[in-house]
C-alpha cells in the first residue's frame, strides 16, 4: 500500500482541493468527512463565507459543513501542508467559443508553489484530450522546479457531478481515474475509493481519461440538439414535438432526449473544447459543431416565435409587455452560468419589448452583473408569458393562473411542455 495513502489515511497529511465551487467544494467536504483536507479557493469573500458553514454556490446546506476536517484558506502557503493537490477550477470559453485555460493555468501556478517532492497532482476540470500533459504539467514544472514523474506525480478523474441532482452526488458516482504511470494510478485510485462507494474506473491513459469526460457532455449535446431541430421542423407542420416524442418513446430502444435550452458550465461549453482539439490537428468536427450551433440559437428561435404569434394576434410589438419566467440554466438550481434565457430577453428587447423576469432561485444581483437584467415581480397584462425554466415551483401553476396574468389575445410558451394539454383557451405553444 503506498506511503501517500497511509499518511492521508492516518492524517499525517493533506488533501488540498483547488477551487471550492459546484465542483470543487463537495468533493472536498466529501473527504474532510474521513481525512484532512485544506479547501483553497482565491476569493477571499467566498472562502469567508464557507468558514461559516455556507456554501456560495447554495447547493450544500449547514449540515454538509458539520463533521469536517477541513481548513479553508485563500492563502498559498497553508496549501504546503498538502501532498495530494485535487484541481477543480472552472474551463469555461471566451467569447469567440475557445477554450479559456485561464483558471487552470492560475490553478497550476498555484500548486506549483507548494509542490514538494513525493506530491501529487490530480485534474478534475473538463479539458480536451492533450491539456493536463501539454499545458497543465509544465507550468507545475516551470513553477515549482521539480521534475515531472521524477519528483511528483500527477493524474486525471473527470468531475462528474450533476447540479441541483442529490441523488448522484460525489460519494455515489463511479469515478473514472488515471495516472502518469501503474504506480501513480494505483495510488490515484486508492485515495478516491476512500470516499466513493462504487469505487474507480481506471482508465488506460491521462487522455483517455479526459477524452472520456468531453464525450459524456458532447453526446448529449449532439443528441438534444437533434430533438431541438426535430421542434422546429415539426412547429412548422402544426404538430407538439413532445407529443411525438411519447409515441416514439414506446419502442423500448428509443432514446428518451428531449428539446430546450442547453446552458450551463458544461453541455454548453465541454464540446467547443473537443471541437478545438479537432481544428488543432486539422478537422472540422461536422456533426458536433452542428449540434453546437442548433443548440446555441435556441433562445433565439422561441423569442421570435413569441414575437411572431403576438404580432399575429395584432399585438404592437414595441409596445408589448412579456414575463419570462425561470432566469437559471436548468431547474431547481440557482446556477445562471451560460443561462441560454439571457438569449431569450435580449431577442425580446431586439423588439423593443418590455421584459420582467422572474426566478424563485436565481439571485437578482448576479444576474445584473452577468447579463444586465434584474428580477421583477409578477404584473398583469402581459402580451406573452415564456415559462423557460421548469422549476417545481411552477408545475402547479394552471390555466387559471396564466389566464390572471395574460392579456387578451395572450400566448404562453412553454419551452419544456410542462403544460401540454391542459390550457384550452389561451393562446398556448411549446417547443
């Protein structure tokens, strides 16, 4: 058994996680539960609000805090009392859709100052096949002075959690790990079946393993995409694509995707980092960036069916009112990252529209800074209503309602087809 692992085991040494955010932040408290774990994040305020037992990103409650071996710090330093470094920093993309390595490469400078010999490095953030080797190990080396597999060792296990999902949390999902070499991924392994249950995967290769990561994402990327595409062509022959999609669903081999709008940290973003990878070594990646691209313009498309049918009620455009509802990127999470509703209102006010946005999650000041638009409450006469977000807050909500609030000749549009069925006389249309 390796020395590393005893010394963590018996609390002789540290676990330090790099970044305490939707990901990071689990996966530390998860271990804090058996062994020592330093949380580093480099915003002091979040870090502040963490040693009261609050998470930032509203996902974990006081009780997760409870139980912990765990020290939180924005300080390099308190990160040297570590041997084995977790990295889970976010991958997001730029504005031209390329891959933003700012974060990581930070992260790595980071390790790379505290890195002794003997250390261990492990990635968790979603990369293209190729980057933990080209572009994260060399900055450890250049940062720390030591050599590579000679002096410390480093692997890769995908990140695997699910925003908002409280069933497939970090202790309950396979984990997919590698390493630089047998030895390191034997270790690798051992130190993560410390905390999850149905134990490890290991993969063949640091970039199998992260190649294995961006296919989960860019699969179901690929595949909403189509049953996006299938809404439009089917709103254009007059029949409810969730209707088809029950018929279809039958035959036991049908697979059970549905339309919307895909935003978030990860289904959003993971396939423009394959993507780019293709492009460096010369292929345009056809049916993924197509997926991209029908995915991307969603917002759009339902703000503009919105418009089209208001107008064709005789509505006056530039003088209507309409209330989306649901601001977040899926629902019953207060994540707003990549929220492809920021589409829908910026369409909307193309228009001249007046938009109120409302969300029983999101929280107003974020949305200001990130997008420019604050949460409102719930008026009356509004031209059209866009339930974005399926929320269970708004499962409930019956024709009744909609009716209240809706002006005559209203539309509701019911991006998820919540309400399939049960409004017969409001103007009513869904993806």
């Amino acid at each position: 058994m390796s020395s590393i692992y005893n010394k963590i085991i018996k609390k002789e040494s540290s676990i330090a996680v790099i970044g305490l955010g939707y990901v990071g932040l689990p996966i530390a408290l998860a271990f804090a539960k058996k062994v020592k774990v330093i949380g580093f994040d480099i915003n002091e305020a979040r870090v502040n609000m963490m040693k009261k037992g609050i998470d930032p990103s509203n996902e974990l409650g006081k009780e997760a805090f409870k139980n912990s071996d765990i020290t939180f710090t924005h300080k390099i330093e308190d990160l040297k009392k570590a041997t084995f470094f977790i990295v889970a920093v976010p991958t997001p993309i730029d504005e031209h859709n390329l891959p933003d390595l700012k974060p990581l490469i930070g992260a790595s400078t980071t390790v790379g100052k505290a890195l002794k010999k003997g250390d261990y490095v492990v990635y968790e953030s979603t990369v293209y096949p190729g980057c933990t080797e080209e572009d994260c190990i060399p900055v450890l080396e250049k940062t720390s002075g030591l050599s590579f597999k000679k002096d410390f060792k480093v692997g890769y296990s995908p990140e695997r959690i699910n925003p908002g999902d409280k069933e497939h949390t970090i202790t309950k999902i396979l984990k997919v790990v590698s390493g630089c070499d047998a030895d390191s991924l034997e270790n690798i392994s051992k130190i993560y079946e410390i905390i999850v249950e149905p134990g490890t995967h290991k993969a063949a290769s640091i970039k199998v393993a992260e190649a294995a990561k961006i296919i989960e994402n860019t699969q179901r990327d690929v595949n909403i995409a189509l049953m996006n595409e299938l809404s439009i062509i089917f709103s254009r022959m007059g029949i409810n694509t969730f209707d088809v999609l029950e018929a279809a669903g039958t035959k036991w081999n049908f697979l059970k995707f549905f339309p919307g709008l895909v935003g978030g940290h990860c289904i959003g973003v993971d396939p423009y980092y394959l993507t780019h990878k293709a492009e460096a070594l010369g292929y345009h990646a056809r049916v993924i960036n197509s997926g991209r691209y029908v995915n991307d313009s969603m917002g759009f498309y339902v703000a503009k069916n919105l418009v089209k049918r208001m107008s064709a009620s005789g509505k006056n455009i530039s003088k209507s009112k309409v209330l989306v509802m649901g601001a977040t990127f899926k629902e019953d999470v207060s994540d707003i990252r990549n929220s492809k509703v920021a589409d829908i209102v910026k369409e909307l006010k193309s228009y001249s529209v007046k938009v109120d946005v409302v969300d029983p999650h999101a929280d107003n000041e974020e949305l200001k800074h990130e997008y420019g638009f604050g949460l409102n409450k719930i008026g009356k006469g509004y031209d059209g209503v866009i339930v974005a977000v399926n929320h269970k807050e708004y499962k409930t909500l019956d024709e009744k309602f909609f009716k209240s609030i809706l002006a005559p000749k209203g539309t509701l549009v019911d991006v998820k087809g919540m309400y399939r069925g049960k409004m017969k006389n409001i103007g009513y249309w869904s993806l």
